[in-house]
C-alpha cells in the first residue's frame, strides 16, 4: 500500500534508488526477531520527497535526499550524544520495524533528521549513483571497522574478505593515507576490483597487497612482508570462523 504520514516528523519520499543490503538477507532468512511477515525491506535508498509532516521544518516537496538506515530523533539523549543507533524513538526501523524502501514510496520518520540533502548539480549522475553506499556500509564500515579498531594515520592494515565490505573498509581506509594495505581474498573478479581502487589518488603513496587465498598462504605471507611484525590493524569483513582465525 501507498504509506501514509503517521507522525508529524514523518517525510514521504519517492524511490530513486536502492539496494539490495546484507541485512535485507538476513531478514528474508527470518534471521531477525523483528521482521514480521509481508514486511517491505529495504534501509538504503536516494528519493525525492513528495510529502511531508507538518512539524518537519529542513525539508521541503521535491527536494531530492540520502536517506539514512538509521533513523534519528535528533533530540534524545542518544541523539545529542551522536550515538543515532541507541535513539530512542529511532534506530534501525526501515525493513526492520516498519515498511522499507524496496518500493515506489516510502515513510521515513523524523525526516528532518534522518535524510541528507542532495545538491542538484549531482542529480542523475555517477556520483549521485555511489551516494547510495553512504546510506549505510560505508558508514557501517567505517564506524565498527576502522574507527572502533583505533584507526589513525599511517598505519599497516590488513583487510580479511574481498567482499562489498570489505571493499567498504578499503575505500574508508583511504582517508587516513595508509603506509601499506593486504587484501585477502578468494574471488579473482572482486580482488580485480580493489586493483581499480588502488589505483585512486587516495592510495598515491600507500603500498597495497592484493593477496589470494587460491595461490598463496595469506597469512604466512603478510606476515613475511612485514617481517614476523604483523599490521597494526586488522579488519575481518566475512563475519565466518575462517576470517576470525585468519584475523
């Protein structure tokens, strides 16, 4: 059905563009207590705003947003304290809670909150296309990955999994100018992939190693590289026991 403003902060947007997440996976394995069936998922999107509650005040019909997977109050103690995730009348709701983007239309609470501007000189353009990520795993990635591993500028880094995540945590591991990256990984295409992304201004003076766990022992070989010395962060992204020991 159509969604309707519920709650005065709510915002009705029209879905541009989507993605299908991990977490959507998840759900459809009913691997999530929450999901109740005929539930719509989807967390990740860009939309055009097409109603909006009459206490939202910072957007307007026809501006074009980033909708945030983590809906925020931006008032509540969690909120105040940046810790969206705890928001008391928020948190992870789209495709969880209620009714996700994976449709036409879409209710997203505390729109003022909970959605981010788009200039419209990136409008249906490849950037507007990657803008998508920053609904949730870049953020996710950077967040539990590289920040809450202790992150910092110039550091030796290695990267368990080739997957979108990991390719989340590499594109995120640019920003502090890395002194050297290993990438494990299984699949020839997604280890092609992160040779496209090392080649980005963002990794001039960084030495990466894409490694194969096809061909070579990756761990024994990281751990020649840097001299029995390890790297002094390790971001494991398969969420499986054989990722887990190799970190």
């Amino acid at each position: 059905p159509m969604p309707k403003i519920r709650e005065p902060a709510d915002v009705i947007i029209k879905v541009l563009k989507t993605t299908i997440s991990p977490d959507d996976i998840d759900s459809l394995k009913r691997n999530t207590k929450a999901i109740v069936k005929k539930r719509r998922l989807g967390q990740e999107c860009i939309g055009e705003i097409t109603e909006v509650g009459n206490e939202v005040s910072k957007r307007k019909i026809g501006q074009r947003v980033l909708v945030s997977s983590i809906t925020s109050c931006g008032h509540c103690v969690s909120c105040k304290s940046r810790l969206y995730g705890d928001c008391q009348g928020g948190g992870w709701l789209l495709g969880h809670r209620i009714d996700g983007v994976q449709g036409t239309h879409a209710r997203v609470p505390h729109g003022d909150y909970s959605t981010f501007l788009i200039p419209s000189h990136v409008w249906d353009t490849e950037l507007e296309d990657d803008l998508v990520l920053c609904s949730d795993i870049l953020p996710a990635v950077l967040e539990m990955g590289l920040v809450d591993g202790g992150i910092k500028y110039d550091m030796s880094i290695a990267i368990v999994g080739a997957g979108i995540k990991g390719m989340a945590a590499f594109i995120c591991a640019g920003l502090y100018a890395p002194r050297e990256v290993y990438i494990l990984g299984v699949e020839d295409n997604q280890l092609e992939a992160f040779k496209f992304i090392a080649n980005g201004p963002e990794f001039e003076s960084t030495r990466v190693y894409i490694l194969s766990q096809k061909v070579d022992d990756t761990v024994d070989a990281v751990l020649e590289q840097t001299n029995d010395e390890g790297v002094d962060l390790v971001i494991e992204t398969t969420g499986t026991p054989v990722g887990w020991y190799q970190g």
